[in-house]
C-alpha cells in the first residue's frame, strides 16, 4: 500500500507541475521545452500509477467505487492527494486487527 500512495503523490505532483509550471512557462514565457521535458515524465508516472491500481484492484478488496474514485481522482489537479489519504485510510484499517 505504500508503493501504491507513492506512486499516487508522484503522479499528483507530476500533474500539478505539467499544469501549473510548464504549460504556463510554454503560453506565456515562450518556452515550449518545459511541456516537452515535464509531459513524459508526468505520462510514465501516470502509467505507472493507473498499471500499480490494476495489480491492487485485480488482487481483491476493492470495490467498483473505490477503484471508480481512485481513477477519476488523477484526473484532476490535487485529486491524487485526496486519493492517497484514501489510500492511508485503508492501509491503516487493513492493519488493525
């Protein structure tokens, strides 16, 4: 579940910094590079987020909602950091006995 929350916050920030930072830097600075070099990067942080939710949802536990809300959540800007206190939430009530 940590790798999971992980890899939620690295596909948030990713986003937010795509959005907030190199879109702005290429409409209003002129500087196209900043979306070509941060567009990747945020692209494989979001596959690597959307493959880790497959393997967690195909393992069981979840229900269609839950995974429905994990999905949507990043795409938004600042879904990501609600979807990990979700995250944080479960792991903590998994861990309980």
């Amino acid at each position: 579940m940590l790798r999971m929350r992980t890899a939620c916050l690295v596909e948030g920030g990713t986003l937010i910094l795509l959005l907030f930072v190199a879109v702005p830097l290429k409409h209003l600075a002129g500087f196209p590079d900043a979306v070509k070099a941060m567009g990747p990067v945020h692209g494989l942080a979001f596959l690597t987020y959307f493959w880790m939710l497959t393997r967690m949802v195909s393992s069981g536990g979840w229900s269609r909602g839950e995974t429905i809300k994990l999905f949507a959540a990043a795409m938004v800007p600042f879904g990501a950091f609600f979807s990990a206190r979700t995250l944080t939430r479960r792991a903590a009530l998994a861990s309980t006995p």
